[in-house]
C-alpha cells in the first residue's frame, strides 16, 4: 500500500497590497461596473459622493462582462495608469 499525502503547494504571489492613501482629497477616482442592471448608476452616485465630500475627480469608467469573474488583467492596468483609487460593487 501506497500513502500519499492530500497536501499540496500554491505558488508564490508576487503581488502585494498597495499601501493605505494618506487622503483622498482631490483624488481621481475610477470605477469599475460589472455588467449588472443599476450598477452604473449606483457606482456614479458612490462616485459622486466622493466628488461632493472630497473634491475627487471622476477619471475614468471601466466595464467587465461577467460580474462573478475578475476584472480583466489589461483592463486594470490600464485604470491603474489614470486613477488613484478605484470603486467598485454590485448593482441588483
């Protein structure tokens, strides 16, 4: 009889959290819809709250297709080029 153990090892990430804003005064702000029905607006009226609160810009919109999948790679390093942080969230 043969024994196997049922362990297995995951490979290493090299990615690693971005360190905390100090401020999100005048910040752009990106958002990321996921294809569900009222996600743009509800993700627009978030977005707006940090325009009124914080004097935030709006820089950029980004859409994905499927709201249970991640957000393409290319897609979020394109907005990670133009904004400084980033909303997102379901709208049903």
């Amino acid at each position: 009889m043969q024994l196997y153990a049922p362990t297995s090892t995951t490979p290493k990430r090299k990615a690693h959290r971005a360190p905390p804003l100090v401020s999100i005064d005048g910040l752009r702000i990106g958002v990321l819809e996921n294809g569900k029905l009222n996600a743009t607006e509800m993700l627009n009226e978030v977005a707006e709250l940090f325009v009124q609160r914080h004097g935030c810009t709006v820089a950029k919109l980004a859409s994905k297709s499927n709201a249970s999948a991640p957000a393409p790679a290319n897609t979020l390093v394109k907005v990670a080029q133009e904004v400084d942080f980033l909303i997102t969230g379901l709208g049903d």
